[in-house]
C-alpha cells in the first residue's frame, strides 16, 4: 500500500499564483504549496471511505459493507502526492431524502469546518455497475449544497472498477453505453471520470485521479473555489 505516493517536492509546480486578483487573500489563493481539499460525496455505500483510504495509501476511514450508514461524521486524512498537498474528507451520505434538513446542515458545517479556507474539489463517488433512482438528481442535491457552480470543480469517481475489467469495458464505451441521466452528470462535470478498484491499491488510479484535479485547479477561479464560499453559500 502507498506505493504510489511520491515524496514532496519544492519545485514550482502547475498553478497559477493569483498575485493579479483579489484572490491573493492567502486564504483563496491556489498554488502548488497549498493544500487541495478532495471531498468525497455520495450515497451510503458507493465506496468514499474506501476511495479515501485509497488515496492515503492506508485505512483511516472505516469502510464495510453494511445495510445503515457506516460514515456519520465528516473526517479528515492528510497526505501529499506528487508534490501536492492533499486533504481527504470523507463524508457520510448527505443526499438521504428523509435525513432532516438540521441533520445535514451540521454536517454541511462539519464539512466546511475540516476544509477550511483551502479549494476544493468534489469527488461524487458512485458504483460503476449500480446507478440508482436516487442518483438521478444527485448533480441538482449537489448544487443546493455547495451551490451552483460545484459541478466545475467536481470529478465523478467511479468504484467497483474491476465489475467493468471483468466485462472488458472500457471506462470511455461505459460513458457511452450508459443511461442518459448518468451521462448527462458526467458531462455536467466536464466529462471529469475516474474509474477506482479499492480492493488493488496497486494501479494508476489516483495519478489519474490527482491530474483530474490538477486540471480543475487550472481552471477554477480562485475566487470562487473558497470552501467558505461554496460550503456557506
Ligand atoms: N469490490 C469492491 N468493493 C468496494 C470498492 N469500494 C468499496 N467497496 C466495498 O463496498 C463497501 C462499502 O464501502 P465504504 O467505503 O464503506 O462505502 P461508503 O460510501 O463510505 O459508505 P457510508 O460510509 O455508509 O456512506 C465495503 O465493503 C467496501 O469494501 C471497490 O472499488 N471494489
Ligand atoms: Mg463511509
């Protein structure tokens, strides 16, 4: 485990200071130096927690299959993967319809809390071989949460990786075969997908992963990627 994590490095990396904007507040400005915060969302199940001790490269979260919720706080790993600070949150479900809006405003403060005035970016974890009713709106959930703009900086992670490996599918034939809604959120992301196997921590996954948030932190604008910003809205 862990093999793919790379020491940090000093040299300057992909991203832009944000000397020329009122961005340069050090709490929204974005450079290779500061730590990303990668939040985990999703329903019950899908695999965050997992997903998270996949991107440590150790067991921090509890993850198990079970029929209740087995995340019911917001946690918080740290580590740094070739060059990059990362902060993992992992999150419980927040997207249960008959969880009671009070419910999720503490976790949504929870969330907000551990992120602090870092950017962030959101991974929507789903099951690549089970898409659920309840899913079909997550992309509109998502934005009641974190606001409108959340899917420019959200990246759809995949789990259950090795169910297309076992039917020789390509993550990119998958995308096209899919139902549409499922293909609508991916494009509402900018077609930012990764496909994750949690049981084989041995694969290029969370390279791929890490240059879908490069990519993101590219593009976002500072200004709006405040965790305070969007948490709060
Ligand atoms: N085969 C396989 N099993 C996975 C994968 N990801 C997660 N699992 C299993 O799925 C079950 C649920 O995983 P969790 O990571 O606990 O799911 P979660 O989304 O954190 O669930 P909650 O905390 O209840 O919201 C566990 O038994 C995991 O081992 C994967 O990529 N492949
Ligand atoms: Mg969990």
């Amino acid at each position: 485990m862990g093999g793919f994590l790379k020491r940090p490095q000093t040299s300057s990396g992909p991203f832009p200071t944000t000397s020329d904007s009122a961005a340069n507040i050090s709490m929204n400005s974005c450079t290779d130096r500061s730590p990303v915060n990668l939040v985990l969302l999703g329903m019950s199940g899908t695999g965050k927690s997992s997903t998270g001790n996949s991107i440590l490269g150790e067991k921090l979260f509890l993850a198990k299959s079970s029929s209740k919720p087995v995340t019911t706080m917001c946690q918080l790993g740290k580590t740094m993967i070739n060059g990059l600070h990362v902060r993992v949150i992992d999150t419980p479900d927040m997207f249960d319809d008959d969880m009671e809006s009070s419910v999720r405003d503490k976790l949504l403060k929870n969330c907000t809390n551990l992120c602090g005035s870092h950017p962030c970016v959101f991974v929507l974890v789903l099951q690549v071989s089970r898409f659920t009713d309840g899913e079909r709106d997550i992309l509109t959930k998502l934005k009641k949460m974190f606001g409108r703009k959340v899917s420019e900086q959200t990246i759809i992670l995949f789990t259950h990786g090795d169910d297309l490996s076992r039917a020789a599918m390509s993550l990119k034939t998958f995308l096209h075969q899919c139902q549409p809604d499922l293909r609508e959120i991916a494009e509402m992301c900018g077609g930012r997908c990764v496909l994750f196997e949690n049981k084989d921590s041995d694969t290029g996954q969370v390279e791929d992963l890490i240059d879908n948030v490069k990519e993101v932190l590219k593009q976002i604008n500072p200004n709006i990627i405040s965790s305070k910003v969007h948490l709060l809205h």
